[in-house]
C-alpha cells in the first residue's frame, strides 16, 4: 500500500496511506468558528486524517468512531448541513474502560461535544462541556442527539464482521517481542491498514457494519 502526501500532507512530512483521500469526509457548520471567523461562513470539511491526527494512529477503532459519527449526524440532519455544537455524545462504556477515551475524542472532533474541560461558552452560548457523557444506560454503544430537536440516533459498529489478513497477529506478537525483520514489519503495518480500508471505504456505508437506530 502506497504512501501520500495527499489528505492535506505537506511535502517531506506526513505520508498517509493513499486511500485515506478516498474515505468519505463530512462538512459541517460550525457557527463558534463562523463568529471568530475561523472559517468563511462557518463550514469546515473534516476527513479521516483529521481524526487520525487528533488520535495519533489510524485503527479499527478510530475508523469506526469516525464513521459512526459521521453516519449519525448525516441521518440526525438528513439533507441540511450538521451544525457542530449542538449535538450530545453519550457512551456506554465508561471513560476509562477500553478504548472509551479515544471513541470519545473522535466523536467530539467532529461533534464538538466534549466534557467537563470543554469550553464554557460565550454568553451563555456556543458551550461545548458537558456534552459528552460515558458510562450510560443505552442501548447500543453510541448515542447521538440534536439538541436543538431533540432527535436521537443510537449507533454501533461491528468491525469484527470485517475479518484481519491472518498473518496480521502473529506479524504483531513479532513486533511486540523485538523479533520481526523490517520487511514483517512493513507486512503487519499494510495488513492492519488494508484492514482499516476495508472498513473505511469497502463498507463506508454498510448497514451490516455499522448499525444505527432512531433512539427513544
């Protein structure tokens, strides 16, 4: 799997895996960024790099929290543009269980929602802590809600329906030992990508894999 400098990369810097630039992005209006003028008219495009950057790794996890989100707000907003900041994120799990934290953060990106740090607002307007919550009773692992209408999507992803290369976990223990030549190396690094590709944009949209419901 071939590097690229595309995905926003600078030359000589950042070279993510060439199908990153085929991940479906999401623009949303963020009216916090219109205010400050941080972007024109408030619309800013967020792609999958950007949650890989935020994350520090691209994996399973992130590539499903990623489209999760980006799934939910597309059904919470149907044909009009999401507003960022103005959707609740709940968890079932609780913070420091698993891989909540790094859910959580990848949801808040694009949601805006964030916890008991995020920003407390102008006037009263434009708060972003306190919107994210862990450690819920819900059904499914996500839930997602506009909190201007109220409107719930409950989301969960089943990226074990997409099965990893099978020399991808011996090629890991190698790794983890010391013991992997840098050509097992580089053979564990594009089986866990191709893996992550598969999820990403062999099923951007499958509903067997990603599971959203209206919630109650």
């Amino acid at each position: 799997m071939s590097p690229s400098t595309g995905a926003g990369a600078a030359p000589g810097h950042e070279r993510f895996p060439t199908f990153f630039d085929q991940v479906p992005g999401i623009t949303l209006h963020d009216p916090l960024a219109q205010l400050l003028g941080s972007s024109e008219g408030g619309l800013v495009h967020y792609r999958y790099a950007d949650a890989v950057r935020l994350a520090g790794h691209s994996c399973p996890t992130v590539a499903s929290a990623y489209t999760l989100t980006r799934l939910a707000l597309q059904r919470l907003y149907a044909d009009a543009t999401p507003v960022r900041g103005q959707v609740r994120v709940s968890l079932a799990e609780p913070l420091e269980a698993g891989t909540a934290g790094v859910v959580g953060a990848v949801a808040g990106l694009l949601t805006g929602a964030a916890g008991a740090g995020g920003f407390k607002g102008l006037a009263g307007q434009f708060v972003r802590r306190e919107r994210m919550l862990w450690g819920q009773e819900q059904p499914l692992e996500l839930r997602y809600t506009r909190l201007d209408t109220g409107q719930t999507v409950d989301a969960q992803g089943h990226a074990q329906r997409v099965p990893a290369h099978p020399d991808t976990f011996p090629l890991l223990q190698r790794c983890l030992a010391g013991m992997a030549t840098e050509e097992e190396r580089q053979a564990f690094g594009a089986h866990w990508q191709d893996r992550v590709r598969r999820l990403l944009v062999d099923h951007a949209d499958d509903g067997g894999v990603w599971e959203l419901q209206p919630g109650n």
